[in-house]
C-alpha cells in the first residue's frame, strides 16, 4: 500500500499536449521522470474544457500503479508569447488593455480548429463574435465546443466584433468573485 502523503503530491510542469477529442493528455514536469496523464475530467473540475499546449500547470498528482496521474489541477498560467496582431484595432492593445475590457457572457456557435477559427453568440445579442485560434492559445485553450458557455473579452473590429479574450465560465465567474 501506498503512503497517502506520498500518494499526492503538487507538482509544476507544462502541458506537453492535450486532446479534447481523446479526453487526456500530458504534462512534462521536472518533478518526475515519466509524463502526468492530464484526464479531461479531472481538467474539467478546474472549469475547464481543454488547455493550450506550452501552458504552465500546477497539478495534485498520484502515482498509481499505471503511473502518475493529475488528480486535480490548481493552477493553469497561459503559455507566453508576443503579442498578436488581429487587425489594425488590436495592434495597439497588450495584455493591460485587453483587461480592462468587460467580460461579456457568450455561447461557443462552433469552432473549428483545422481552420483557426470559429464564433460565439453574446447572450441577448444577435451578432456573432469571432473567435481566432491565436486568441485562444494566449487564451491558454487549446479548443472550444459548441454550445461551451464561455465569457468574452471583445472589441469591434472593421469586419465585426471579435474576442481578444476567452475565458472558461467557471474561471471568468472566479476572477469577478
């Protein structure tokens, strides 16, 4: 039997990849030799539906006799990168003016991710919102489904609204709180 102190355990790492469409992937830690299985349930208690890839993770781990496993996630920090530019509006926003931007309530419509983008429909509005892949990414996601209630940080573009910022519902509900 294993000593449940050394059953779980925190460890930090980055996510190595992760498949919603499998329903798991991986982190790379410098904790552990071998990867940590990352469950989508268990990404799914965090309030989330998927995570970027290069994403910085805080995880509860336990080492099980098919090899570590995350068995609750604590902490997801978005991958670093530049900023992206969008279009002629975006150009000039960092991540300082993206944030002061209301959070708005939104409805995944459908994304696709082979082509890098997708949209939502704000609750109460009839407009869609574009939704791109990169702005996911810094978003720290890595996809959405349709139907995903999400929370939207968006500004009006020349061919439209679109997201500078997509949070997971749970995690827009837990920064305003």
């Amino acid at each position: 039997m294993v000593d449940e102190n050394e059953a779980m355990q925190v460890m930090h790492g980055r996510v190595k990849w992760f498949d919603p469409g499998k329903g798991f992937g991986f982190i790379v830690s410098d904790d552990t030799e071998v990867d940590i299985l990352l469950h989508a349930n268990v990404l799914r208690n965090f309030g989330q539906g998927s995570v970027a890839d290069g994403a910085a993770v805080a995880v509860r781990v336990q080492k099980t006799a098919r090899g570590v496993q995350a068995v609750e996630v604590l902490q997801i920090e978005t991958p670093a990168g530049l900023p992206f530019p969008l279009s002629d509006e975006a150009e000039a926003m960092d991540g300082a003016d993206i944030a002061t931007l209301s959070l708005e309530p939104a409805r995944v419509k459908w994304f696709d991710k082979g082509k890098g983008f997708g949209f939502a429909n704000v609750f109460g509005a009839g407009d869609d919102i574009f939704i791109h892949a990169e702005v996911l990414r810094v978003s720290g996601l890595s996809d959405l489904m349709a139907g995903e209630a999400v929370a939207l940080r968006i500004i009006a573009g020349r061919r439209g609204r679109m997201a500078m910022q997509v949070l997971p519902w749970d995690a827009a509900t837990r920064t305003a709180g």
